[in-house]
C-alpha cells in the first residue's frame, strides 16, 4: 500500500512539473496535462489510432519472441562453453553500447521498408539484454545441478531443457524486462525513420507538422503502456526471487 | 594465477581472429558478390574511402559538431546525476518515493519526448544535448546511490574516530570509497550519450555525425555512409575500450 501512495506522489509531482513548464513555455511549445489527456481520450476513440497501435503492437510482438527465443538460444550456447562465453562479453558489451541507429541504414537496405525492417531493428535493441542476463545466470548456476544431470546421464538437449533452463527462469525474466523496453524503444524509431503505420510514424508526422498536443498525447500513451508492462514483468520478477 | 592469466590472453587472442575472420568473410562476400555493392561496399572500400574522406575534412565540421554535444551531455548528466544523487541519498523519504521511478525509467522510450524538446528548444544543439542528458543522467544517478550505500561502515567509523570535519570526511574517505562505482556510472554515461546524441541527430537535425549518415543514406551515397558508420563504430570502441580498462583499474582496487 505504501509503495502505492509513494507512486502516485512521484506522479503528482511529475503532473505538477509539466503543468508549471506548460505555464512558463506557453501552449503552443507544451500542452497542458489536462488538454493531452482530453486529445488522447479523443484518439482512443478512433479506429485510426487503433490501427496504428495494431501496426505497432505486431511488430513489437514479433520481436519480442525472436529476440527472447534467439537470446536465450544463444546465451544458453555462450553459458554452457564458458571460452565462448569470454570470447563473446566484450564483443556483446561493444555492440550493446553502441548507437545502433547508425546501422539503420543497413538495416532497411537489407530488410526493405515495411515490417520486417521495424521488427529486425526491434531484435538489434532487444536480443543483447536477453542474451546477456541468460549467458550470466548459466555461470552463476550452481555447479550441482549439470554434476546431477550428468550422473542421470541426461543428453545434453535432456540438460538444457529439464535443468538449466527451469534454474534460469527468473534471470531470463529479468532480462526480458529490460529487452522489452529496449525491444518497444528500437521498434518505435524503426517507425520514425522509415513506415507509414504504426505509433512512431504517428509522433514523426505530428512532429511535422508541429502538432504538439498529438505527440505528448501519443507519448503519454506509450510511457502508460511501457511502465505498465515494466510493472507487471517486475511484479513477476521479484515473485519468482522469492520463490 | 598463471593458467588464468594464460586463459585471458588466449581469450583475447581468439576474439581477436573471430572479428577479424568476421570482417574477412563480409570482405570476401562483398567481393564476390554475393553481398550486391549496393546493400553494403567492402569493409577495405569503406576504410580506405573514410581515410580519404577524414583527409578531405568533408564531414569535419559534423563529426566536431556532435563530439562536442556528446562531450557536454556526458559533463552535464555526469555532474547533474553525482549532485542529485547525492541530494537523493541525503533525503531518504524522497529517495523511497523515487526509488521505483528509477528502477523503471528505462522503460520509456525517451526518445519520444524529442519533438517536445525541439518545439521548446528549437532545433540546434541543446535539444539534441538534452535528450541525450535526460537518456544517460539516470544511470549516473543510480551509481551514485549504490556508491554511496556501501560505503563500508568501518571507514565511517574511521572517520568519526579521527574526528575528521564533515567535508575533510567527504573528500577523504567518501569520495575514495564511491569512486568505482561512480567510475562504472561515467562509463554508462558516456555510453548514452553516444546513443543520446547519434539518435537524435538522425532524427532531426542539421548537423552531426547522425545527420550526414541519415543525409547520405537519403542520396544513396553508400560509400560516405558506410565510412561515417564505420567512424562511428571504430570511435565507440575505442571509447569503450579505454573506459574499461580505467575501470577494471578501479574495480581491481575495490577487491582488494
């Protein structure tokens, strides 16, 4: 309950801090929480926005299960042989700092405009978290549960599938918290760039057109939904520490 | 100790083949044609071309123009984060209201508040500065705090036992001991800044790194593109790479 009345106070603040900037820059430069709230109760009701949300909803939901299913695939591979995994850290870490939307490009020449460029971008953000936490909870196993599957004589895919992956679970989890905002973040510039659908294309065109109550109304949208989801997955996360 | 040290150099040996291999292989496919010239020109192409193109100082001026943002966001968030961290720490009601805020801001795509800062900073370098700042100011905040919460108690203790003054106490026994971890939050700082600043450039701005990418992609100047990207990935390496090794340095001294 205290946790609860602790959030809603940061939210008041925050709330109280936009609405004291709208006053200061004027209305044109930052609309009124009041008045976004108002444009996004409006947009919620067009079949438009919905569709743009689908268009985004889809592409997120590819992602999201080819970066978790390639991460956990791979970070399983660079846990269980620990030189790979030496060899592989640094080079993941490089990759993960780096700002990949310089590799756009690339990405869009390779893929073409459209889903599949949105959703490869998408994976670039969300994989490396995911593999990352995977590799490190594999290291961190205790030593005693492969020394029992090896005195069961499990084959290996037995290992990975009855052992390991149940003793990762809850790190896979907290990797996928920070692959899923990392995932939502690279398919939404994926839609800036270059789509024609979707929430991203929706904040590029507002942002043209100078529509500023359009794109804090999305923007609010998005922080709702991806605090949400961040909620939800911790709430998991922490249920499955404790078990 | 030996076999350790054996094992770390021989990992760094095969990590270093396997880039190399990796770029031989894009090399030989690029030339072969596999990988057609205009989905991606040979690494060498690209080399070569940026080492002309950093003789000719084509893109001196965006290169220069965004090192500075990315220079001043990190100052910025770096100072901005240590202050409010330690404001945070010092407060801790507010710290216990913030503390979830913290653990999920990551979740929202900052990026998005961009063409807000822009309508309200206008289009140059301080929105740009700014996304970047609100992107990498938290993970310094977040170090400052953990640094701060383990600092050991009988250096504390030490302190009080030789009645050092408040700020003799700050400065030499706080500040070494926090120093690691703000270390390990400079390094993520600098890291978002990158990100921060390339991003957005690419989104919308006149100048920059990010922008000449964006630009040369829109004219299908390959060879400019992939020798800024290049730039960009061979930069943030190096980048990294001595980050780390200051803070190995530091971490080593913390174990012992």
């Amino acid at each position: 309950m205290k946790r609860v009345v602790d959030s809603l106070l940061v939210a008041l603040v925050i709330v109280a801090c936009w609405q004291c900037l709208h006053w200061a820059v004027g209305n044109s430069s930052l609309s009124s929480p009041w008045s976004t709230v108002q444009a996004l109760v409006q947009m919620l009701g067009t079949a438009a926005f919905w569709d743009n949300v689908g268009e985004t909803a889809r592409a997120l939901a590819y992602a999201l299960v080819i970066a978790l299913a390639g991460g956990v695939a791979l970070g399983v591979l660079l846990g269980v042989n620990r030189l790979s995994g030496v060899v592989a850290e640094p080079i993941l870490l490089n990759l993960y700092s780096l700002p990949k939307v310089t590799l756009y490009p690339l990405v869009l020449l390779v893929f073409g405009l459209g889903l599949s460029a949105k959703v490869a971008f998408g994976v670039m953000h969300g994989l490396i978290p995911i593999l990352m936490f995977t590799m490190n909870a594999i290291r961190e196993m205790r030593p005693v549960y492969l020394r029992a599957s090896k005195t069961m004589r499990l084959s290996f895919a037995r290992t990975i599938v009855h052992v390991v992956l149940p003793a990762i679970f809850p790190e896979v989890v907290s990797g996928l918290r920070l692959g899923f905002s990392l995932t939502l973040l690279g398919v939404l510039i994926g839609e800036m760039f270059a789509s024609q659908r979707g929430l991203g294309y929706l904040l590029t065109s507002a942002m043209n057109l100078g529509d500023i109550r359009t794109i804090m109304a999305v923007a609010l949208f998005l922080t709702v939904f991806a605090l949400a989801c961040n909620g939800l997955l911790m709430m998991a996360d922490r249920r499955l520490k404790h078990r | 100790m030996r076999t350790w040290e054996f094992e770390v150099k021989s990992a760094s040996l095969i990590r270093i083949a396997v880039v190399a291999g990796f770029i031989v292989l894009i090399e030989l496919l690029c030339r072969s044609g596999i990988i057609p010239a205009s989905v991606l020109i040979p690494p060498s192409a690209m080399f070569t071309h940026g080492v002309d193109l950093l003789r000719g100082g084509k893109f001196d001026h965006d290169i220069v123009t965004s090192l500075l943002n990315i220079v001043a966001a990190s100052i910025v968030s770096v100072l901005l984060g240590f202050a409010l961290g330690l404001g945070i720490h010092a407060l801790p009601s507010v710290r216990r209201s913030i503390e979830p805020l913290l653990s999920s801001y990551y979740a929202i795509p900052t990026f998005i508040f961009y063409p807000v800062f822009i309508v309200i900073l206008g289009i140059g370098s301080l929105p740009i500065i700014a996304i970047a700042v609100m992107l990498s100011v938290v993970t310094m905040i977040t170090a400052t705090l953990n640094g701060l919460d383990r600092i050991p108690r009988a250096l504390h203790k030490s302190a009080q036992v030789m009645r050092l003054s408040r700020w003799r106490s700050a400065i030499y026994i706080k500040l070494p001991a926090t120093l690691p971890y703000l270390f390990t939050g400079v390094k993520l700082s600098v890291a978002y800044a990158f990100i921060g600043v390339i991003a957005s450039e690419f989104i919308l701005s006149g100048s920059g790194i990010g922008y000449a990418i964006g630009y040369a992609y829109n004219n299908f100047q390959n060879d400019d593109m992939y020798s800024l990207m290049l730039f960009v990935l061979v930069l943030v390496t190096l980048v990294n790479v001595v980050l780390n090794r200051i803070d190995q340095r530091f971490q080593a001294r913390r174990r012992r």
